[in-house]
C-alpha cells in the first residue's frame, strides 16, 4: 500500500488545489491512500472522504497543527483540534484514537525536549520539501534515539507535488491495517524532492490568500531556495527502510 501521509488542500492558507482532483491525481500516479493535512483544520480530509468513490483508496483524517513547539500531524481525527500548546494538541489528537506525528522536524525548530519526544507517536524521516542532507539525517537520528516510528510524505501544494513522498505500507489492505503500521513503524519510506522554487510559490498564495504583501517573508524564502537547490543537486531520491 502506498500512502501520500502530507498533501494540503485549498484549505489551507497557502494551497489552492481542489480535493477532488488530488484524489484523482494520487489515483492515477499509483497511489493507494493519501491523507490531507492542511493546516489547522479537518475540513480537506472530511470533503476527501465524502467526495472518494473508490472504497480501494483510502482516505485518512488528518490536519497539521501549529503548536508552540512545531507542527504536529494528527492522523486518524475526525474533529477540529482547538489547542494551539504542542502537549494539548497531542493530549486532543489521541482523545480521538488518533496518532500524532511531528512533521518535517527541525523545519522551523531547533532542538526538541524528551518530555515531547516521550509524547508523540512517531515522526517524518522524508518530507519532500526537505532543504538539506544534513537535516534529513537529524531526523533520522531523532527517531533513533527516541525508538520512534517515522512517515514519509511529499508536503504537497501543488498536484505535481503529490506521491514525492510516499509511506510504503507492506502488509496493509484496508485503513484500519494501515493505521496499526504506522502506528508500530512498519513503514519503507519512499521519496523524491521537489523543486526548489515550491516554497517561494506556496508563500505567495499565502500572501494573496492573507490579502497582506508585508507577510511575504523575501529573505528567508531565498535562502530556503539556495538551501534547497544546493541540496537537490545530484541527488534527486532517497530510498530508506524504517
């Protein structure tokens, strides 16, 4: 089973594709499930759900959550998460028998507590919006140390995002299975990068979605950029077991 585990949706702040076509691209590249984890909210993973036709294709609730303490992904949620403090937000996420994840570590975060790392259920070792090696390999670390399971999933904004990140499920069937996997780390991770432009791309429709130019970030987005490009150069897949 191959799931896309980070695809955002009009729903959020700096997406503008449809739910519908992201079912029907992820279908069409090969995919077997994906999960929409837009921003804040679970409205993109309920209309995915309603709108999917194909009971084959899984479709798991999720959102990313902007803590105090760095994004927080909650699979397998059904109901809007209030809290905005990382350790409420798990405490909400597991409430609804969900899995919290820690997304692109060290993205926006320096250094992580044990008392989080202790709290959540597993973390993202590829995030196709990855800008450097060296990045990549902390995660890994971070996981290691704390015996975490990780997920793999392309961050997508864009349809030609979608699948550059894939969790590779190898024993799942149905949702419920695939929930038990990533929950016990039994996941291949799969990923390719994205272009090193996607980023400048999804903070301008931030900044038009926001109606405010001023929160266009100039200088941190093109040094993401070069991070980025230094970064997909020669080297444009990783494949690792977890």
């Amino acid at each position: 089973m191959k799931l896309d585990l980070h695809i955002h949706s009009e729903y959020s702040f700096d997406s503008v594709i449809k739910v519908d076509k992201i079912i029907k691209v992820s279908k069409k590249i090969g995919l077997n499930g994906i999960a929409i984890t837009d921003h804040n909210t679970v409205k993109g993973s309920l209309e995915a759900i309603k709108a999917n036709k194909n009971h084959d294709f899984i479709i798991i609730p999720a959102s990313e959550i902007g803590t105090n303490l760095g994004d927080i992904i909650g699979y397998f949620i059904n109901e809007e998460i209030k809290s905005r403090d990382a350790f409420e937000v798990i405490d909400e996420i597991k409430r609804q028998g969900g899995i919290a994840v820690l997304a692109h570590p060290y993205k926006r975060v320096k250094t992580y507590t044990a008392k989080l790392m202790r709290r959540i259920d597993a973390l993202e070792g590829f995030n196709a919006r990855i800008e450097r090696k060296t990045r990549l390999r902390s995660s890994w670390s971070l996981a290691k140390k704390y015996n975490l399971p990780m997920t793999a999933g392309s961050d997508a904004h864009f349809y030609f995002e979608i699948g550059r990140g894939i969790s590779l499920l190898k024993n799942a069937s149905d949702i419920e299975e695939a929930k038990k996997e990533i929950r016990q780390g039994e996941i291949e991770l799969l990923g390719t990068l994205s272009p090193s432009y996607v980023e400048i791309f999804s903070q301008i429709i931030r900044m038009f979605k926001s109606k405010n130019p001023r929160s266009l970030p100039i200088g941190s987005l093109l040094k993401s950029t070069l991070d980025r490009f230094i970064a997909m150069n020669g080297r444009k897949s990783i494949l690792t077991t977890c």
